[in-house]
C-alpha cells in the first residue's frame, strides 16, 4: 500500500472516531508530511472522475501531493474538516459535492472556521464545487443521452440498460434521467461510469466543477 493510500486510510478511521482514533490520527498525522492538498468528496466515483481527468491532461494527482479523500457520503463532512481543517492537520482542502447536500458543507465549513456566511459564489475561491444535480448528471448532460448509450454498450451493459428503462417506475422519464438512475443500481457501477465517461469527454466541454476544481489543486 503507497504512502498515499495509507494516508486516505488513516485519515477515514480518525474521522470515523471510536477506539482505534488515537493510532489513526498519529498515522496520518506522520503520513501527511506528503500531502500538499486534501479534496474532499462525497464518494468513489467523484475520486475516480477526478483522477481520470487529471490523468487526461498528463497529471498525477497522488505524486503532485493531491489526496483525494471520498467521504463515503456528504454528511460525513463535519467529520472530515474537524480532522483536516484548521483544529486538526491545518492542510488546505478543496473538494466536491452534490447540490443536495451543499447546505452540510456550508454549514460545517463555517463551523470549523473556513469562511462567514457562506453562499454559493463563496465555495468556488475556497476550492469547493458543486454539481447540479449530481456529477453523473453532470457527466450526461456534457456527453449527451446517445453517447452514454454508445459507452454503456462498450462496458457490454445494453442488454441490462434495455431491461432498466423497460421498468413501469422508469417507462416514462426521459432517457437522461433513466441513464443517471441506471448508473446507481449496482455497486461500483457508478465508479466504473465515471472513469468511461472521463475518458470519453472532448476536454472543451469538461463539466465545470471538475474542470475548476482540477485547475484549483
């Protein structure tokens, strides 16, 4: 295991608190002397996009000092900056989330000292982004609907997308939507679909909270 992924555990045992938090905040506070930014975001599938664009435009986050944390989802966020932030390893943060949970990255931003009355506007100079509604969302819209099906037939998955849409719950939502909810019926699918959809965006039309937050770290 690299010193980096060691790192990502550490930190995610000493935020889950419990017995084993002394040893893990020591760990990652050792470890962390190779880290230059902490990116916080809701789940794999926002890490695996993240670095499978940063790999697109020749970087590697991990060996620029770039740790992207997933936060195995958004509430977990107070958690995470009482570590990271100013109280705990003081390093500095970015990080993405959803639309729906940007209210519990505000709030607890402001808790532990990063910004003041904080709106939207005012997460983008602190290093955060948010996606409307979610980055699969993101990730269709700047693709379009007939080029996801084309990569969701190269993964070999036609036959189970076809079965998906034919749903009574699903028949009669457009194709944008069904292809999101598709995306999120099966563990790992979401992570699997965020790194083919990377791979096939023309780098012009990057969806903005991945294209800024890249440019941010």
């Amino acid at each position: 295991m690299d010193e980096l992924r060691r790192f990502r555990v550490a930190l995610t045992a000493w935020a889950a608190g419990g017995a084993q938090a002394a040893t893990a905040a020591a760990s990652a506070r050792e470890l962390s002397g190779g880290v230059r930014t902490i990116v916080l975001v809701e789940g794999a599938s926002d890490q695996v996009a993240l670095e499978a664009l940063a790999a697109r435009h020749g970087r590697d986050l991990g060996a620029e000092g770039v740790a992207v944390v997933p936060l195995g989802g958004a509430t977990n966020i107070g958690h995470f900056l009482d570590v990271c932030g100013p109280a705990g390893l003081g390093l500095p943060l970015a990080g993405l989330c959803d639309i729906g949970e940007e209210r519990h990255f505000r709030r607890h931003l402001e808790r532990v000292g990063i910004g003041a009355g904080l709106e939207r506007a005012d997460l983008e100079p602190l290093g955060f982004q948010v996606c409307v509604a979610d980055l699969e969302d993101e990730l269709i819209r700047a693709l379009g609907a007939e080029e996801v099906q084309q990569v969701i037939e190269a993964q070999g998955e036609s036959r189970p997308f076809h079965t998906f849409r034919g749903q009574p719950a699903q028949r009669e939502r457009p194709v944008e939507h069904q292809l999101r909810r598709f995306m999120g019926t099966h563990s790992g699918r979401k992570a699997l679909y965020a790194q083919a959809l990377v791979a096939h965006l023309d780098l012009r039309a990057v969806p903005a909270p991945l294209q800024q937050l890249l440019a941010h770290v």
